[in-house]
C-alpha cells in the first residue's frame, strides 16, 4: 500500500509550518511514506498536488497543514469551493470570495475513515476534534482541488485532510513533549 502525505512550507514571515516539521519528523517513523511539503502558493500547491497524485498513484492521501491557535488535531470533514485569503500566499497572490473551481459543487467531504480515526485518537487520549471549516485559504484550496481531481479522474482512494496545532499550543502529556504526541497521533 503507498500512501501520500503532504503539508505545507513556510508562510507569512514564519520560519516554519507545523505541518512540515510533522511530516518530517513521521518520515523518519515510515520511511516508506511518499511525501511532498508544497509551497504556500495558490497556483504551484495544486499543480503539484496533481502531478504527485499521477506520478505515485497513491492507495490513500492525507494533507497536513497548521492551523494556528488550534488546541486540537483537527479532522476536516468538508472542503469549500470558495477561496478568501485573509493574507496573500508567497507569490503575493490575495484572492476575494471567489470559487475555486466555477461550476463545480459547492462543497466536498473526506473520504477518510473520519469516525474510526477521531474515536482511536480520543482512546489513547489524544486532543481531537472534527471541524467543518478548513478556512479558505491554501488548506482548503488543496482539500477541495484533490477530492474534485480525484472524483474527476474516477479514482476511489482515502482522502483527507488534517488540521494540526502548533506544538506550543497543543496540550501534552508532560513526560512527551507536544511535537511528539502529535507524531503519534498521526
């Protein structure tokens, strides 16, 4: 089985994005995991989401990405075909309201086992939390562009994407620091 994951470099001014340092950090556990960390850029983020997901013919695909503020690893459930940047991307680029893609369906679900995951998660006492709101930006761009690709192209795999905290705001088990609960989580 060959399961893509991706998440996100670094983005308004930060040094870092959560999402990257966790995936860094779950290759180590999976070395067989093929991973892509995509720019925080509307155009290229996608482009090579698609070529990924044609090049590696994956049998699942989880996106990570950070979402600031956050107390929970967050399990989207739904992808919007709307774009709104509050802040631009990289490239400068700081989209209205507007669809993601015109004449397609206003919204998208996770095709992962989201109940089987958050009800695991929760046993082994980890801070989860099913969300319905990806925000509008890259997160949700990326989330909405895969499951539409994906349907488009006829191909049936687990698909997803995942929301995790910065590891200074995530709650820990004091004798493990929150970077690695994270990792377990995941």
């Amino acid at each position: 089985m060959t399961l893509l994951a991706t998440a996100f470099g670094p983005f308004a001014g930060r040094l870092e994005n959560a999402s990257s340092l966790a995936l860094h950090e779950l290759r180590k556990t999976f070395p067989a995991l093929r991973t892509r960390i995509l720019p925080v850029d509307a155009v290229v983020a996608p482009a090579r989401l698609k070529q990924a997901l044609r090049s590696i013919r994956p049998d699942g695909l989880i996106m990570l990405g950070e979402a600031a503020g956050s107390k929970t690893i967050r399990l989207e459930t739904t992808a919007w075909n709307e774009l709104d940047f509050r802040i631009p991307d990289i490239a400068g680029r700081q989209f209205c309201p507007r669809p993601i893609l015109r004449g397609s369906a206003v919204s998208l679900s996770s095709t992962l086992p989201l109940e089987k995951i958050h009800n695991q998660l929760q046993a082994t006492g980890h801070a989860i939390s099913y969300s319905d709101d990806p925000g509008r930006y890259l997160c949700n761009q990326l989330f909405y562009v895969a499951l539409d690709y994906l349907e488009r192209n006829s191909i049936a795999i687990p698909t997803g994407f995942i929301h995790l905290p910065l590891a200074q705001d995530y709650p820990t088990n004091r004798s493990v620091d929150a970077l690695e609960q994270i990792i377990r989580a995941l």
